[in-house]
C-alpha cells in the first residue's frame, strides 16, 4: 500500500523534481517506509511515490520502476492479489525477474500483454499511473470496484495526479476554487460523488476506468474507458460464470470466498482482522482463521452507550473462533482529538459519521499489524441493508400511483419537498419536524421518474440543498449516475446495485482508505475481489433474501463455524451517537464552527437557517445530528484546506 503522484507538462519552466517532492512529502503517511520520484526533464513528466512496504520489503520492490525494456515507468498504489499466478505465466514465456514484488510483476504483464489486457489479468486493488517513453503517453488506470482512490485535473497545459487531493495543494499552479454546484450534492450524500470533487480542476478516475492522455493534450479532450463493467454480470447466471450447476450454491461461494481470502493472507508483515461481529467480518475472520494454525489478531471497538456497541457480540464470536481480540472503548477525550483530525484526512468535505471510529479502530490496529482484512462490500452484495426492503414496498405501493395524478402532486412533487423541507429548517421544532420527515419520505417517492432516482432522494439527508446553501440560483450539479443503470433490471436487484457502484466506493470504501491510511495501515477487502463480486451477482436472488430477512447464503455459511445466537440480530452498523456527542462533549467544538463569523467567513451557508437547525438540536426540540454533522464537517475542512 503506498501513495503516488505525478505531473505532466509541456511548461519547462516547471521544476519537475521540486514539483514531484512537493507532492510526495504531503502523503508520508500513505507510504513511510519510502519516498521515490523519476523524472524525465525532456519529456516533462515526472512519478513520485511514498511505500508502506508489504511484499519484498527489499529496494528491488522500490518505486517508481521501469519496466525490463525500458519502455515502460509506473509508480503503482494497492496489492495484486494474483502477482504470483501470473508471474508463473510470464516465466513460461522467458521472463526473469530481479525480486518477488507484485510491481514487476505488474510492469512485465503490461510489457508482455499491453495496458488493457494485462490490467484486466490483476486481481486486487490498485490506482496505477503508467507512463509510456515510447508513445509519450500517461495512462492512469483505477481498480474495478473503487479500493484505491486517484485524483487528477489539469491547469493550464500542466497535468497533475495523485491519491489525494492534498498532494495538489501547495503547487503554485493549482487554484482552490470550490465548485458551487458540487456542494448541494455532498448535502445530499455525505460524500462527493464520482467523478466529481470539491475543487472545480480536479476529477477523480471512476472504478473499473482508465485514462490515456498523451503530452500536450487537454484532459477535457479525453474521455475515460471502461475496461470492467459490473452491469454485465448483474443477471447473470452461475453457469454464465463457468461454474457447474450441480455444485451447491454455498459450497460455491464458501470455495471462492476462501480462496480470495487465502490470497489475501499473503503478506510479509503482520496481519489482522476487523471485527465487528456482524455477519461480514465474522465470517472473514472464521474464513482466515481456518486457513492458519496461528491465532488471527482481532480488533474491534466499544462505546459506553448501549444502542451503538458491538463490542460485546464481536468478543463473543473472537472467544468462539479463538482469535488474538483486541478491543478499545472509546473515552470522550479519544474521540474529541479524533475529529479534529478529520478535515486533515479527508481532505475533501466528508461527513459519515462512522469516519471516526473507523479512524480509531484503525490507529489501534496499527499498534499490532500493518495490514488487516475487512468485511465491507457484503451487504451492498447480498441484500443486507434493512432500507433496501422498505424502500421497494414503499415504491411499489406509492411510486407513480395514478391515484395521486389529480393533485398534481406527482408534477409538483420536486417542489412539494422541497417547500416540507424549508418549513422545517425555519421551525422552532418539536413533533412539527417529525411529522415533516415523514411525509418527506414519501413526496420522494411519489414525485420521482423512476426508482432509482427515487432511491436517490431516500437516501439524501437533504432533499433541496439550496434551501440551506447561499448560491440557491446555482442548481446541484447534474448527477446522471442514478440514470444510468439499466432500468430493466427487478427491483430487488437494481436498488443494492446502485449502492454498490456509488455509496460503497464513494463513502464506504473512502472512509476506510483514508482512516487507515492516515495510520499507514493497509486494509483488504475480500468480498470486493471481482471475481467474487461477479459470482454474487450471478447469485439467484432466493439465496441472498428469504423474504424478511437478507445475507442467507452468507448465514448459512457463518453457521457452520459460529453459533447463529452470535451473529443473529437487529444490524447495528458502525454507527455513533454523534446527536448526543453534538450536544455535549463536542459542543464548544460545534460552536466554533457554526456561528455568524465563521458561517460568513466561509461564505457557503445560510447563517440564519443554519444557526436555527443548531439550536433546535441543542434545546432538544429535533435531532439534527446527522445534518448538523455535515454542515460542521464542511466548515471544519474549509477553514482547515482553504
């Protein structure tokens, strides 16, 4: 796991190698083993990168590296899980190699194969930059699902990349210009979605998307490609997949999660396991615990509040699978420096409130292992979410009823929410607020085109961000992702998808890159492997839903290593009790952020609306945590990264 950086410009008045340590020296915490940088003064391009050695932890698994024929560089973020299956293959064909790094591995399949078809032989997680001496050509490639993030933009003729947004920060040619239109919609989700950002110059790359620009040409010139597409494999069937129908479906998704799972054991440094003791990384860790005689070390985190810990369940599963369990319980003072942190490390606005126990849980691990496994991914896969179920009996019942076309309601619904929405902004609060998020529900149902865009605005904190953002006349940037999915699919398989290509990599997957990066501590994701990603959507959907409850194939196989009175339960999810939190040990912190001056002086909200909306909260007359929690975070990056 490692951080990378580059630039590319036809400006020779740049200083490449000042330009490329600059970008370097602001991640050391993805990669502190190492720093490297190549340059190449001539063609004006230069790759930097930082290590968090995990595989050859010798200077052959150095980086930037060339390729054998010189003809290729890259400097390369992630793990390929398969390096030594395809490495098997190269030496078959006459290569040699000077190490045991995935990275040559890596450089010789695309030597070997070309840049497509030798990415589409990785299995794992990876952000790679690959420059081409002989075509002058910089491709950026991201892995399929999203694991490692990568950033670019462009100013000028001068193009820059890297795997945050914080290596951009201090280059003389870069301008923090916050792009309005994108602020509605982190109100909406929490995040920033692909492929946007919060600066008007930059973009992240899309999952499963490479980009190819040649020296000299405008990245609004190129377009990115897909090289994997998970709506290809969404109806598919196991026999679609290559696997025998006569073979058990849990036999099958048991095999293959095994061996992703033994593949991702593979490490030269220490290795543990998140434990929550949900379904996802319980079974992960009774999977990796099978597979090696030493004790897998386990790490999970507590609360003192009752309705938010886990900690108890995932002790309970460790003592049964007989793993080494660490456990922390969170102090306030822990939890106070914690989120101070946060503007750092996420260094766009970013308000899931899971960020900081994720952060935490992570430091702690960091004290044991450098890497660890996690279960994300399963619930996006295997219909585990309890809205998912809700959502669809609420659609089918309201969405696009022709009882309601004589009201106009459907026509003006947009508007309708966005008027429910205002009066409770303005209110003093009390039972009026409740009963307008209620109704609220159901007028995004009732007012949207289809289900997904109707999934969409469930799941949006705010249904009309202009009724709390100042530049109101500047709409919310066109977010077309939630038009894009194939609308033919049934719904019980449409609406897990939509999260699985936007709020798992966007925020999920986001949120945990960073907490443990900020920790430089690597964390895998086996149920996200491709393969197994496509083996899940070949699934029959009588094997994830027994029509109350989801994950049954995953319970089934749970249930052979722990007892079903273990894992069993209502899902908590790594949630916190930021509504309490906001109103007491965080308070002054809050205040410093929400009042008139620090409101103006960012110059993004509505002060009034705003300032209402905290002291709703803290007189008791609505929660507002989870909301006020996104203003503050923004106001807290802003005054952090501005």
């Amino acid at each position: 796991m490692c951080g990378i950086a580059g630039v590319l410009t036809t400006n020779n008045q740049i200083d490449l190698t000042g330009t490329i340590n600059t970008m370097v020296d602001a991640i050391p915490h993805r990669g502190p083993d190492a720093h490297g940088n190549w340059v190449d003064e001539q063609q004006g391009i230069a790759l930097g990168h930082t290590r968090l050695s995990i595989l050859d932890l010798s200077e052959s698994g150095a980086q930037p590296m060339v390729s054998l024929s010189g003809r290729y560089i890259v400097s390369f973020n992630g793990e390929i899980y398969n390096f030594l299956e395809i490495k098997k293959e190269l030496s078959s064909f006459g290569y040699q190699f000077k190490g045991h790094s995935d990275t040559e591995v890596l450089l010789t399949a695309i030597q070997h194969y070309g840049i497509k078809e030798g990415v589409t032989k990785l299995h794992g997680m990876f952000a790679i930059a690959l420059w081409d001496r002989e075509l002058s050509e910089l491709t950026l490639i991201r892995d399929r699902v999203g694991e490692k993030p990568l950033y670019y933009g462009q100013s000028g003729n001068t193009i820059f990349f890297g795997s945050e947004l914080k290596c951009f920060f201090d280059l003389p040619f870069f301008t923090k210009s916050i792009d309005q239109k994108v602020v509605g919609l982190y109100l909406k989700y929490k995040y920033i979605p692909s492929p946007y950002t919060i600066f008007e110059s930059v973009n992240k790359l899309e999952p499963g998307c490479y980009l190819t620009i040649q020296r000299g040409q405008a990245i609004s010139s190129v377009e990115s490609k897909k090289y994997w597409d998970p709506q290809n494999f969404l109806e598919n069937s196991l026999c679609d997949l290559g696997v025998s129908p006569s073979t058990s479906y849990i036999d099958v998704v048991e095999n293959e999660l095994t061996n992703v799972i033994g593949r991702q054991m593979v490490s030269d440094v220490p290795l543990g396991a998140f434990l929550s003791g949900g379904i996802d990384s319980s079974l992960v860790v009774a999977l990796m615990q099978k597979q090696t005689k030493e004790k897998i070390k386990t790490f999970t985190i507590g609360f003192d509040e009752k309705n938010f810990n886990e900690a108890i369940y995932a002790k309970k599963v460790a003592q049964h699978l007989g793993t080494d369990h660490h456990e922390l319980y969170l102090r306030p003072n822990e939890i106070g420096e914690a989120i101070t942190k946060m503007p750092d490390i996420y260094d766009e606005p970013f308000s899931d409130v899971s960020q900081v126990p994720t952060y935490l849980v992570s430091k702690f691990a960091k004290e044991f292992v450098t890497v660890v496994l996690s279960g994300d991914g399963g619930d996006e896969l295997f219909y585990g979410y309890g809205r998912y179920n809700q959502f669809i009996n609420r659609w089918k019942k309201f969405g696009q009823s022709p009882i309601y076309y004589p009201f106009g309601i459907l026509e003006r619904g947009a508007g309708f929410s966005s008027l429910l929405e205002k009066l409770a902004i303005n209110s003093r609060g009390g039972a009026f607020v409740s009963g307008i998020r209620s109704l609220l529900g159901f007028s995004s149902i009732m007012s949207s085109k289809n289900a997904s865009l109707a999934y969409s605005a469930s799941l949006s904190a705010w249904k009309e961000p202009t009724n709390l953002v100042r530049s109101g006349n500047k709409s919310t940037k066109n977010f077309a992702h939630f038009n894009n999915i194939n609308s033919a699919f049934d719904l019980e398989r449409l609406i897990p998808f939509l999260d699985f290509t936007n709020y798992l990599p966007d925020d999920i997957l986001v949120k945990v890159d960073r907490a443990a990066m900020a920790n430089s501590l690597e964390t895998r994701v086996p149920m996200l492997d491709h393969k197994f990603v496509e083996l899940a959507f070949g699934l029959p959907f009588s094997e994830k839903w027994d029509g109350q409850k989801g994950k049954i194939i995953l319970k089934t196989i749970l249930g052979k290593y722990v007892p079903h009175s273990l894992f069993e339960r209502p899902k908590m999810g790594f949630g916190v009790p930021i509504g309490t939190w906001l109103k007491g040990e965080l308070k002054e912190w809050t205040m410093d952020y929400l009042n008139v001056s620090s409101i103006n002086k960012v110059g993004v909200f509505k002060p009034k609306q705003t300032l209402n909306l905290l002291n709703q909260h803290l007189d008791g007359r609505a929660d507002w945590g989870e909301h006020l929690w996104g203003l503050v975070m923004f106001q807290a990056w802003a005054d952090t990264n501005l």
